[in-house]
C-alpha cells in the first residue's frame, strides 16, 4: 500500500489502513456477489440489480450525509459503517435466491456509505498543504489496491474453494478495518452547504464525466465473470482492470500536483470507452484484446476519479468537504450500479458483446457532447 503523503501523520496513515480493509469486502463481492445471484438462477438484470441494489442503498444513505455530520463524528461514521459493511456478509451462504441476496447487499450499502463518505472527507482535512491531489491519489489507491487481490480473486476462489470461504473472508476484513478505525481523530465532524445554481455549474462536467466512467466499470465488473465462463480469463481480465486503475490514480495524483487537476478528464472518459469496446471485440472473436480491454477500462476509471474528485474540492472551497466529498460519492456509487443494472437490460436484449459495445458508443458519444458544451471554458 502507498504510504502516507509527506506530513501526513499518524492519522492518515491509519485511514490508509482502514479503507483498504473496509474495500477488501467491496472489491471481494463486487463480482462474487452476482455470480452467487447467478448460480441461484437470476439472469440478466436480475444479476445487474445486485451491484443496483447495493449502490442504490449507498446512494440513499449518502443522501442523509448532511444530518449524519450533524449527529456523528466521522470516525463514529466510519466505524458503524466497516460493521454494517462487513457483519452481514456471512449470511449470505444461507440463500442464494435474489430476494435473501437483495435484502443482505442493501445492508451492506449503507455501510459502505458511510464509510466512503467520511473517509473521502477526512482526505480533505488531514492532507499536507499543496498536496491535495497526492493525498488524494494515495486514499485511491489504498481503496483500489485489494481490487488487485480481491476483485480477481474473489471470482477465482468462490469458483475453486466455494463461496463460503470468500464471504467469511470479506466479513474478517471489515471487523478488522472497524477496530483499526479506533485509531482515526476522534473530534473530525463534516459539513454539508451546497448552493445549487452556483455548485451545479462548477461541477457539473466533471462529476458527469466521472458518472460515465463509473458506469463503464460497474457494468464490466458485475458482467464480466457471468459473461466469460472461464474463471482463470476472467479473473486476469478483473486483475487487468485493477493494476490499470491503481497505476493510473498514483499518476493522476503527481500530474494534478504539478500541472492541475482536470487536465486527465476528457482522455480518461474516452479511455473507459476505447476499453469497453476492446472487450466487446474479444467476447465476438475470443482474443487477448480482453486484458488489454479491461486495463484500459480501469486505467480510465481510475484516473478520472482522482481528478474529478480534486477540482470538486478545488471548485466548492477547502471549507466545504463534506459537500465535496458527498456529491463525489453519490456519482461513484450511483454511476457503479447505474451502469450495471443498464446494462442487464442491454444484455438481456442483445448480448454482452453488443452490450459493451452499445457502452464503449454510449460513453463516447456522451463525453463529447459534455466536453463540447462547455465551448471555450476547460471542462475539467
């Protein structure tokens, strides 16, 4: 795992360690989670709706953010929220019907809220002056890391060892990320204050741009184990996405420091794009454009979350991270289960080749469009 950026103390570092065991859970079930749905029978968006679910909980509980800061501390929020992440996931051996399945990950997404929601506010309050985007960059990688491990893995061990030995898994890591949280500020609180007409405008592109790309990898994600059979492809394809999205956000962090945020923004969305339709093209002929696919869809993916998360912050004021932070995550999460559940009605209507392909045109298509908009002005 990165270190802590230079002055970043104790705390950060803890917080380091706390979200990289909290995302062990995420990253483990992110594709495990559907193939159990799958091999009890759902298909199609029924698969999709177990990443939707999840997300949409997320999302929903993030829409409470502005009274949470108001009655918990962020460690208390990151606590509760690596607990409620983490607890659930052992029960789901006992059913691998969709309802049992759909009522367990909803649980889990109001943890996950409340643990991505502060930590990405205590990014902003705990980073060394004129590091922002550094921090930022090593806080994304530490979530993005067990992707490394996890998210490849996850599939290969529930396909060889069985399902139990990765949800009991997942469940360890969040008890231990809730008892490390002990060691984050006791007294950090967040602030919500948004000004829609003025924030609205400021952000817009970005967080559109970021939504876009999210939706890119939360469709290949959940889809890409159901639509590859061979665990060994598919977990090397996931493991692509994952090295391709952590490389990326460490860049992305250093460029930002020196040359600005934003300037990755429109190369990272084409980037999810051009890897969406590297994988559709395997799945037609059965390549090794699959790998290369997947690591430019989480290069893209990765990259853009740094930078978008950066001019947020620059763009509503240092005061205002809570505010920040809130929005950005309602984009990751809503963009995450956005795209998979759009895509279980693509799939379920075309294929999954013609499904990726549908998003690769998509995410272009609309990212020039955005971009365009904003004429003369940087959209980043």
């Amino acid at each position: 795992m990165a270190g802590a950026p230079e002055g970043g103390g104790p705390a950060f570092a803890a917080l380091l360690v706390v979200t990289f065991l909290a995302f062990v859970n995420y990253a483990a079930l992110l594709s495990v989670v559907p193939l159990w749905s799958a091999a009890g029978g759902a298909a199609g968006v029924a698969v999709g709706s177990t990443t939707g679910v999840m997300m949409a909980a997320t999302v929903a509980t993030q829409l409470a953010v502005p009274w949470l800061f108001e009655i918990c501390t962020l460690r208390t929020m990151v606590i509760v929220g690596a607990l409620l992440l983490g607890a659930p996931t052992p029960l789901y051996i006992l059913s691998d019907g969709l309802a049992p399945i759909v009522a367990i990950t909803a649980i889990r997404g109001i943890g996950f809220a409340l643990v991505v929601t502060a930590g990405a506010t205590f990014v902003a309050d705990l980073a060394p002056a004129g590091k922002l985007a550094t921090a930022a960059s090593h806080y994304g990688v530490a979530a993005a890391l067990p992707n490394l491990g996890a998210l490849a893995g996850g599939v290969w061990l529930a396909k060889t060892w069985g399902f139990p030995v990765v949800f009991w898994g997942a469940a360890g890591a969040c008890l231990a990320a809730a008892v490390s949280a002990l060691l984050l500020p006791v007294r950090h609180r967040g602030k919500f204050r948004f000004a829609a007409t003025t924030d609205t405008r400021d952000i817009r592109v970005p967080i559109a741009l970021f939504l876009l790309t999210a939706g890119s990898f939360g469709a290949a994600t959940t889809f890409l184990p159901v639509a590859v059979p061979d665990a060994g492809v598919a977990s090397w394809a996931l493991l692509a996405a994952a090295v391709g999205l952590v490389a990326a956000r460490l860049t992305a962090g250093a460029f930002a420091d020196r040359a600005g945020a934003g300037r990755l923004l429109p190369v990272s969305v084409l980037c999810c794009a051009a890897g969406s339709a590297l994988i559709a093209v395997s799945l037609s002929a059965v390549s090794g454009l699959l790998v290369v696919g997947a690591a430019l869809l989480g290069a893209g993916f990765g990259a853009c979350q740094n930078d978008s998360f950066v001019l947020t912050l620059e763009r509503l004021g240092s005061g205002r991270s809570g505010t920040a932070s809130t929005i950005w995550n309602i984009a990751y999460d809503g963009g995450l289960g956005l795209g998979a559940v759009v895509f279980g009605w693509f799939v379920a209507a075309a294929g999954y080749a013609e499904a990726f392909l549908g998003v690769a045109a998509g995410v272009a298509v609309v990212a020039l469009l955005l971009i365009r908009s904003m004429g003369r002005r940087a959209p980043c």
